[in-house]
C-alpha cells in the first residue's frame, strides 16, 4: 500500500492506507495544516475553500472523496440551556458550503440529564435544537444522522427503569416527528430515534444506544445481524455510531461508566463484521485512534467544556471533523481521510498537535492515525 506524500515545505504529510472488507485491510487519516496549494495543483487533487461565514475566515478543505460526512459532537451548553455558543452555529453555517452526503451527530444536542427539568422544559430545549441547528441543515439539503447522548436521553437505568424516563420520551418524541425529514435511506428504523441503521450511497451506517455504559445484549446481538446483512456488506464502508467511546482518550472521563463496559468484545464483534470505524463522542477529545483494524475516532466537543486528551497538555478546543472515503482505483486501495479543525480559528489539526498514541488505565492503548 503507497503512502501518500506530497512534500511541501509546509505540508503535514499522513499515511494514506487502505480498508479492511471490501475496502481491502486499514484507513488512513489526513491533517490539512498549512496545507501547500501548490502541491495539490501539481498531483492533482484540488482543495476547496469553504464558503465564508459572518466572520470572514475561509476554512481550506481537503481534497474531496467519493463519498464527504461532516461529523460534530457534544453540542450543548449548561444543563438547562437552550442557547448554543458561536462555534456551534458558526459550524451550521458553515457545514452545507462544504456539500456533505451525510451530516453525523454524536450525541449531546441538548443539555438534559438534570432531575427537575419539566417536560415543557425539555420541549423547549429541542425546539431550540430544531430551530438553530437541525432546521438549517434540513433547509440546505443535506441528509442528517444523529445517536442519543447521556444528555439528550440516557439510558441508565435504576430497579430496572430508566433514571431519565422523561428525557427519553420528549427525545423519541421529537424524533419521531423529524424521522422522515432527515432524508436517510433506512435499513431498520424499528428502534430509531435510539439505534438504527441506513444505507446511504454506498455507506452503510449502524446506529446503537450508547447513551450510557451498558448496551443491552439484545441490541449487540441486533447489531452483528445488522452489520452482517446484505446491505451492509454490500456497501463500501461501514461505520457504527454511538456516544460513548470503546476506549477513554479525555481527561476526567477515565473511568467506568465513561466508556462503554464489554469494549474489547464490542470491538472484536465490529472487526469481526467488517466495520471500518466507530464514531464516538462524549470525552470531549479529538483522536483519530486506532485499535488492531478498528478506527476509533473519538470527536471534540463543540459546544461549551473540550477537554484534553490523556497525557496530553495540549489545550483543549473545540472541533469538527471532515470525513471523505475514496473508493478504490483499478488495484489501488480504498482509503478514507479525517481532517479536524479548529473551530474557534478555522485552522485545520496538525499531527504535530495530536500524541502518538493514548493509553487509558484499562484496555489497549489507541494509536494515532497517521
């Protein structure tokens, strides 16, 4: 498998590496940081300037694949808040410039999970939600997939019921009314808002509750018979979305309940199915991580709270993440790319601003991509 190398005085230069399944054996991830248009003008590859938004700043976006998600995280402010800070709506301005085939959503949309809050009070945090953030994606076009967040609707339960029951119910509620607004190609939506899965263009998207640390062993089992059905394995690439990651990459979140329980078997179901990633959010990090062939990519936060990574002094930002898939060439290989920015600066997230890998207290360590 080739490298791919452009070599400009300027240039962060990532490994370009191929996919397991049908996309042959690993992903590779690309940084664009001072990224020199020179050397993309002579190989080929064109750079695309983003649409300014209020502003002024031009974000310079890789080099477009078959296939563009933009995936963001953690959006929420305070508990109770029904405001969203300037990153986040910048990002919603920004995101339908850059003509994604699929907006992903990690969780956290709203800022729940407090005893007291009223149903009207949830109500009104979703109808805030709707009207600042999702109703202008649904406006541009672009078709949006979302997993639940501990804020949004928890999943933890107490005596066998859920601790917050009426956040579930105002969250299923509202989806159920965006569900056919979203504008994804459903493969099973029996469960959704909670977990559910589409095929989008050549993409098949798995969706599970990881709202909270235990996903119930009928929704695993629901997943493998999702990840290896026809659709999915017909598909290119294949991603699972959920909330909590496999593995802790922030600061403060390096405990249980943090990460999902069960992970090395989790991981091992997704590699053993030919999943190419898992998408998380909820440690407010970015790492684009990998795990034996499993990419784990962990998402910043871009509401209020990013935290540092593991071992890792750099300060934290807020960020959101570019993801294009290439698809193979004549005997070349598949590769897909991730290109984080900055959303405060714009500025894209060098490899020198990421550690080699994170190690967490339990479990493998993460090796950074690229």
């Amino acid at each position: 498998m080739g490298m791919f190398q452009r070599s400009t005085p300027k240039m962060v230069t990532w490994p370009m590496v191929s996919w397991p399944g049908a996309f042959v054996s690993r992903r590779g991830f690309l940084s664009l940081a001072g990224l020199g248009v020179a050397a993309l003008a002579a190989s080929g590859l064109r750079p695309e300037a983003a649409a300014a938004p209020r502003g002024g700043a031009k974000p310079l976006l890789p080099p477009r694949g078959d296939l563009r998600l933009v995936a963001i995280s953690d959006l929420n402010s305070s508990y109770g808040s029904t405001s969203y800070l300037p990153e986040v709506l910048r990002a919603v301005e920004l995101i339908p410039s850059w003509k994604p085939d699929l907006v992903l959503c990690g969780g956290d949309m709203v800022a729940g999970q407090k005893q007291g809050l009223s149903r009207v009070h949830l109500s009104a945090m979703w109808a805030s939600f709707h009207r600042q953030l999702l109703a202008p994606l649904e406006r541009a076009g672009l078709p949006v997939a979302i997993t639940m967040g501990n804020h949004d609707a928890s999943s933890a339960r107490s005596a066998g019921k859920y601790i917050f029951e009426l956040d579930r119910q105002e969250a299923e509620r509202y989806w159920r009314g965006q569900q056919n607004a979203l504008g994804l190609k459903f493969v099973d939506a029996s469960r959704f808002p909670f977990a559910y899965s589409v095929r989008q263009h050549d993409l098949f998207l798995l969706v599970w509750d990881a709202s909270s640390a235990a996903l119930p062993a009928e929704q695993v089992a629901w997943a493998e018979r999702q990840l290896r059905s026809p659709e999915a394995q017909s598909a290119r690439l294949r991603l699972v979305l959920g909330h909590l990651p496999l593995l802790a990459v922030g600061q403060g979140r390096d405990r249980p309940g943090e990460v999902l329980q069960q992970s090395e078997a989790l991981r091992q179901l997704l590699e053993r199915t030919g999943a190419h990633a898992y998408i998380s959010g909820h440690h407010h990090a970015f790492f684009p991580g990998r795990v034996g062939q499993l990419d784990l990519l962990n998402l910043g936060a871009l509401g209020s709270g990013p935290r540092r990574r593991l071992h890792d002094s750099t300060a934290p930002v807020q960020t959101l993440t570019v993801i294009d898939a290439f698809w193979p060439q004549g005997d070349g290989a598949g590769r897909t790319t991730y290109t984080s920015y900055n959303m405060t600066t714009l500025e894209s997230i060098s490899s020198q601003q990421l550690p080699a890998q994170i190690q967490p207290s339990q479990g493998p360590s993460l090796r950074r991509i690229g």
